[in-house]
C-alpha cells in the first residue's frame, strides 16, 4: 500500500463502494459493530490455528503471516468493542470458536477470500451505516479495518503465488490499525502514519 500525502478515510479515498450483490447483513452501527467483532473474532482464531498448520507444514514464514494476521484481527476487535462499550459498557465480547488449519495453499485463498470480503462488501456496507446514523467513531474503525483488510489479502496471495520459493523477509505489524508490511523498507503506517519503530515484527 503506497504512502499518501493524508491519512486515508472514507471521505477522500474512492475505493469504499460497496460490491454489487452484497452478502453483508446490515444493522444499525451497534449491530454492525456487534457483527464485526464477532467476524473478527473467529478471523483471528482462524489464522491462529492456519500458523500452526504452517508452522507443521514446514512454511515458517506463511506461519509468522498468519500469526501477525491473527494479532492484526484482535487490534480491530479491541477498536470495534471500544465503540460497543461506550455505548454498552457490560457488553462481553465473544469467546474465540474452535478453529483448525488445513493445506497451507487452501488456508491462504481462504483468508484472502474472507479479507476481500471484508474490504469490498462487509465493512463498505457498515461504513454506509454509519456514515448515514453520523456515527464518526464507529466509521473511523470501520475505515481502519476496511483498508487494513484489503493489504492482508494482498499478503496471503503474494503468499501463496511463491509458496515455493519464499524469500525471508518479516511480516511488521502496526499496533494501532492492523496494518501489516511485509519487508523493513518503509518509514510510517499508510493507513494511520504510526512510525515503523513503533510497529511489532514477525
């Protein structure tokens, strides 16, 4: 994801449309918000359970990508129950559900299949929500998981078009939006600009 002069939101990026033909059930923002955490909530499993498929398999490096995925997924659970809480403060997220990982090369069109969902209908169709109710806190994170989702997707199939013949580079995941860089060449976060020291290597 190239740098922009700005930090990217719904208002000044163009690709926030939502796909024809959604599949996305849509609330109001509390349920959109309630849907996304536990969306996220069972990505993140998934992708603990896929580096450890990995790990097994012998692909390190498709392991330490799951493992910042998973991470990446439980930031935007933190952002979205967040916002539920300060309308719902003994709102209880949901427990993590069993997960298992199959083949590695399925495992990685599967996620990639579930980020691209994620960036081009569910989050655009909440975004729309809440854009409509004047809810900026419940878009702020909404923008922030949308345009995260669409690099995490863009990591699992770089991914899986050279699972055999990976390079060695470390995944950099950023800790405030869940952004993750593949490689130590670049200075600050496209998404939120949180400066690359600041972000946890895989």
């Amino acid at each position: 994801m190239n740098l922009r002069d700005v930090i990217p939101t719904a208002e000044n990026s163009t690709n926030f449309n939502v796909v024809p033909e959604s599949i996305t059930e849509v609330g109001t923002t509390l349920d959109n918000l309630k849907a996304a955490v536990m969306g996220e909530t069972g990505a993140s499993a998934k992708y603990a359970a896929c580096a450890l498929a990995a790990k097994a398999q012998g692909y390190d490096q498709i392991a330490r990508l799951f493992e910042a995925t998973s991470a990446a997924e439980q930031i935007h659970i933190g952002l979205e129950a967040g916002v539920i809480q300060s309308v719902e403060p003994d709102y209880e997220r949901p427990a993590a559900p069993d997960a298992e990982g199959i083949a590695t090369d399925l495992n990685l069109i599967a996620g990639a299949l579930g980020e691209i969902y994620e960036t081009s209908d569910m989050y655009p169709s909440f975004i729309k929500v809440a854009q409509e109710e004047g809810d900026k806190k419940a878009e702020f994170v909404f923008t922030r998981a949308k345009l995260a989702e669409a690099v995490h997707a863009e990591l699992y199939m770089d991914a899986y078009n050279n699972i055999d013949c990976p390079d060695n580079d470390a995944y950099y995941l950023c800790p405030i939006c869940g952004y993750i860089h593949k490689g130590d060449d670049f200075e600050k976060c496209p998404i939120c600009f949180t400066p690359a020291d600041k972000f946890r290597k895989f």
